[in-house]
C-alpha cells in the first residue's frame, strides 16, 4: 500500500484567525492526523470541522490519503490551504 502526504496544515496564531497556517516559531498545542482512502466527502467535513477550531486551539493537522484516485487530494490542495 502506498501512502501519501497530501497536506500539513500547522500550528495557527490564535490572535490572527485568518493568518497564514504556518507558524513555525509556536508550540503545537493538539497534532491531528487524518487517514484518508476514497471518502473525499467525509474527508472534506472533517477538514472543515477542524479548521473551525483552529481559531480556539493551536493545531496541526496532517493528512494522508492512501493513493486514492478519487480526487481526494487535489480537493485538500484546492480548499485546505497550509505547508506541503
């Protein structure tokens, strides 16, 4: 089974809400990581859900889809912006 990175979204400044999601020079406070296999939808509501909190906890979020080719990670490069 191949695995792929797909996206890391890092530790947020909770002072900036819409600020960029790196900020290297922050302690991650809660690291999340989503495995991800041909759900894009449910993949898509998680990844919202989180980014809903990210103004309220300093998180990182890691996601690895397991080479689905069901459009997965394109979605989460086009709408889940953050480090690669």
């Amino acid at each position: 089974m191949q695995l792929t990175r797909v996206s890391v979204l890092t530790t947020v400044d909770r002072t900036e809400p819409n600020a960029a999601a790196c900020v290297p020079d922050r302690v991650t406070a809660l690291s999340v990581s989503v495995v991800s296999y041909r759900t894009p939808v449910l993949l898509r509501e998680c990844l919202s859900a989180l980014q809903r909190e990210r103004a309220q906890v300093d998180m990182e979020i890691t996601v690895v889809d397991n080479a689905s080719r069901d459009g997965s990670a394109e979605m989460v490069a086009a709408h889940f912006h953050g480090c690669t």
